[in-house]
C-alpha cells in the first residue's frame, strides 16, 4: 500500500518513507492512497480479542512494508504490563445505558499521547532501517505540556535517535514540568526556554526550514525528524482503540455487530477524531463523530458554517491541550472529503495563510456534516460537568475529558456514545480539585493528594512521587540559544 501527499498526490511513498519523512516536501500531510477494507467478519473475528491482537490486525493493513514480526517487535514493545498497567490498555467505562467512556491514559504519563508516541519510536526505528539512512535522527519537540513527556517516554533509550525537548519556563504545570526534568534515559535532553510556548514552536520550526543549520547537521552525521501528529506514525496506532472499544461493547453484549455507534472526541490538533475517521472509512459501523471543542472553538464554527477563521483571539482554558487555533490534522479530512482534491485542499491552505481564513464549498460542508457534529463546552460548563459526573457516577473525570462529556450530553441520538477520555483527572489536578472542592493551595503535590483524599481515586504513577525523583535537566535558555544547545548536546 502506498502513501500520497494531500497537496501532490502524483507521488507515492512507502510507510517507511512517510514515518521516516514526517512532512511532505511541498508541506502536505501523508495519507493513505486507498484505505483498507475490514469486513464485518474480520470486525466478528476481533471481539474478544486483546489489544495487542487487533493492533496487529489493524497495523498490518497501514505498514505494508513492514513485516508481521517486525509489527509484532513494535506492538510488544509499547503496549505491555510494563508500559500499561492494566491488560486491557484501555479499558472501557459504562456510565449509563447510552454512554462509555474509554480511558485512553493508563500509558506511562497519564495522557492519551501515548497510545501513539509508546509505538511511534519503535516504528520510526525500524523506518530508518528500511530507507537505510547513515545518520542519526534527532527529534525536536517544542511543547506545551503533554506532547514533551509522551515522546521523552517514548524516545528514551531507542537506539539511533536523541530527543530534545524544549518548553516554556513557567508555562507549563508543576507537574508536568518535573514530569520532563526527571526524565531518565541516555538520549533524552530538555531545555525551558525563557519565553511562551509560541517562542519555542516558532524556534523549532525556524530550526526545521534552516537550511545552513540543516546542512551542518547533516555534514556531522545527524538528521532532524518531528514527534508531532502530523506524522502518519503518531496517527496510525489511535486507529486501533476505535477497534477496541467497539469490539468490547459487542463483547459486553452492549451492542450488536453491526450497530453503528457515535464517538465524541474532545479535539485539539484534529489528531485523535481523524484516527476514529479512518476506522470509519475500513468499515468500523460509526454513525458520528462528534467534535467538542474548549471556548477556543474554532472547529464548532467550521462545522457549523463551513468558514475557517483563525483571526480571533487565543484563550487559555483549563483543557490547554485544546487550546488552539489551527488544527493540522483537518488538511488530511478535508482532503478525503474532497475524494483527494490536491488542487483544492492547496487553496484552502493558501488562502489560510494568506488571510487566516478560508471557507469550503457547499457540498463538501454537507459531506462534512454527515459524519462530524460539533460542539463546545465554556469553562463554567466544564467545571459543572465535573462535578455533575462525580456526584451521578462516581467518577473522576479530566477537564478535556469533560469538555467531550459536556458536548456528548447535548447530542441527541438514540445510538450509543463512546466518550473518548484523552487524561488521567492527577495531570489536571488543580482545575478538577476546584470544581469539587473549595480546598485551596499553591502546592500541586498537595493538591494531588486532597484530590485522592476526596475522590479516592488512586494516583496515577506518572503524578506520584514525582516531587521526590532527582531533576536531571537543569538547562534553562534564551530563546536565541536553541541552536547553540543543540550543537552543545550534539557536540558540534
Ligand atoms: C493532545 C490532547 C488532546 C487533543 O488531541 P488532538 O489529537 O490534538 O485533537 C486532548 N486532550 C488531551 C489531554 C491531550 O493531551
């Protein structure tokens, strides 16, 4: 099977390649030339089945030119007891007749990232065997929080590749920050960057375009790869839990084969809706996808009048990994919405970065309209919906958890929600603690521990004891420093 450009679909690429490369030349996003069918057989032949099972049934599909044992190498891998501390890697919650919630952060740092970034590296590794490249692949990430430690955790140890990550000073969590600081491994590296997270995406990517930079690595034997989910290798493995969670409602007996169901997905980078999407188009029976936004709600705009209008003002909310304002992933659905229209999508594109904006024709807006629903949940909502869910159910939800909970609640349909749960509640301890309790501190360990103290949800592994593990990188730079820590860490 071969990959396409969604801005060139002349060419054609392997898996390997589209892994390896991340971005295409011309700055399109790596798709699928034809999807692959799953019959509803196969479907049948899942139910039951473990999660390493169907990631194998689905990843063999995608990576055709990889081996089954070099698929199952990477599947054994990332998902494990090790890596996952529970069999089912992401169990499935029933709230109510109607409503499930999926838990997708049961990975080594509470955040549904690493349903991706655990496997991403292995398959990277193995990419770079196959297009048999001499260098040495160094990553850049530039993070706002989750993405850093999910691709640390992932990156840490793989052979050939270094990691440097780079974050905000100050604009990051308690938490999270020493989530990166502690981070162990002989090829893992962090600098905060005395600056806002925009500082450091718009060093990276200044680094990424450098040619003179560029050319430097690449006379002293080392390459530039990204971590971000616009690589088809960080989409790839989100298909599989759609699977999953399916399979596991037919199991329960919640569902019959067959019966469509609708996925509501609290959405940022477009990423985890667009992995349900092509399950979608395999054949899994999805009636909806339904796409909750934060107050930064862009996309309910775009589903709802077609227009995609960036020029407005950037909000900072208690789900911050829904804080933004352009969603790359949505280039790869509006190219299959337009059954492959290279021309068009080029168009949309240029005219988004020419004035912020751009709106889709008439006929792709309804195409859109049948399988996405939006909405969005504003930040009183959300601490609501928190409260609301604990006092019902019993149950600790997240702030992007709720945004999707909030959103789901005013969907009306008679088939059943799955609710996709994108953190554990520990990684957003200070927004969930308030909307529960007024207890008030400006320690976040205490907070983790009133939390536990209230909920009696235990503390997740990535969030306890982190206050006492030794902080390993201390580098603290100025944003015209980027360069120079990459030659220090590289030695050139
Ligand atoms: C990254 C992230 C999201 C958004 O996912 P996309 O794939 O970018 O749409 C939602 N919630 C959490 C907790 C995240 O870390």
């Amino acid at each position: 099977m071969k990959y396409i450009s969604t801005r060139d679909k002349s060419k054609k690429y392997s898996a390997a390649e589209v892994i390896k490369m991340g971005l295409s030349n011309e700055g399109g996003l790596f798709v699928p030339e034809t999807v692959p069918d799953i019959s509803i057989d196969e479907i049948k032949n899942l139910v039951g089945k473990s999660y390493q099972d169907i990631a194998k049934a689905i990843l063999v599909k995608f990576l055709t030119d990889y081996t089954e044992k070099e698929i199952e190498d990477c599947i054994s891998l990332a998902y494990n007891n090790f890596t996952f501390n529970t069999p089912d890697v992401v169990p499935l919650k029933k709230l109510n007749d109607n409503l499930y919630v999926m838990e997708l952060w049961h990975g080594p740092t509470a955040a549904f990232k690493d349903m991706a970034l655990q496997i991403m590296p292995h398959l990277l590794s193995k990419a770079i065997k196959k297009v048999k490249t001499d260098k040495e692949t160094v990553i850049l990430v530039a993070t706002s929080g989750d993405t850093g430690k999910a691709a640390l955790e992932g990156y840490k140890d793989i052979e050939g590749i270094k990691i440097i990550v780079f974050y905000p000073e100050g604009g990051v969590s308690k938490v999270q920050e020493l989530q990166m600081s502690t981070t162990d491994g002989n090829n893992t590296y962090v600098a905060a960057v005395k600056g806002n997270f925009d500082d450091c995406q718009t060093g990276v990517k200044e680094i990424f375009g450098n040619v003179e930079f560029n050319k430097l690595l690449n006379d002293n034997g080392y390459e530039l790869s990204s971590a971000n989910s616009i690589n088809w290798g960080r989409l790839v493995p989100q298909i599989i839990y759609y699977f999953k969670a399916y399979t596991d409602l037919v199991k329960n007996g919640e569902i019959k084969l067959g019966d469509e169901i609708n996925f509501c997905i609290p959405t940022g980078n477009f990423g985890n809706i667009l992995a349900g999407f092509y399950a979608k188009l395999m054949g899994l029976p999805v009636k909806k996808f339904i796409c909750a936004s934060n107050i930064n709600n862009i996309l309910t705009n775009f589903f709802k009048t077609g227009v995609y209008d960036r020029n407005r003002a950037f909000v900072k909310t208690s789900s911050p990994s829904m804080d933004i304002l352009i969603s790359s992933n949505l280039e790869r659905f509006l190219f299959e919405m337009t059954a492959h229209d290279d021309k068009k999508v080029n168009q949309w594109y240029k005219n988004l970065k020419e004035t912020g904006r751009f709106e889709v024709d008439t006929f792709t807006k309804e195409k859109m309209s049948e399988i996405v629903d939006a909405g969005f949940a504003d930040e009183i909502e959300t601490g609501e919906l928190i409260e609301t869910v604990f006092n019902t159910y019993n149950y600790v939800v997240d702030t992007h958890t709720a945004v999707a909970l909030k959103v789901a609640g005013d969907f009306k349909s008679v088939d059943k929600i799955v609710v996709d749960s994108t953190a554990n509640p520990y990684k957003f301890s200070v927004d969930v603690l308030k909307a529960l309790s007024d207890y008030s501190s400006d320690d976040e360990f205490r907070i983790v521990n009133e939390l536990n103290k209230i909920t009696g949800l235990e503390i997740h592994r990535a969030v306890k004891g982190l206050d006492k593990k030794e902080v390993k990188h201390k580098a603290v730079i100025k944003k015209e420093e980027m360069k120079d820590i990459i030659k220090d860490i590289l030695k050139i």
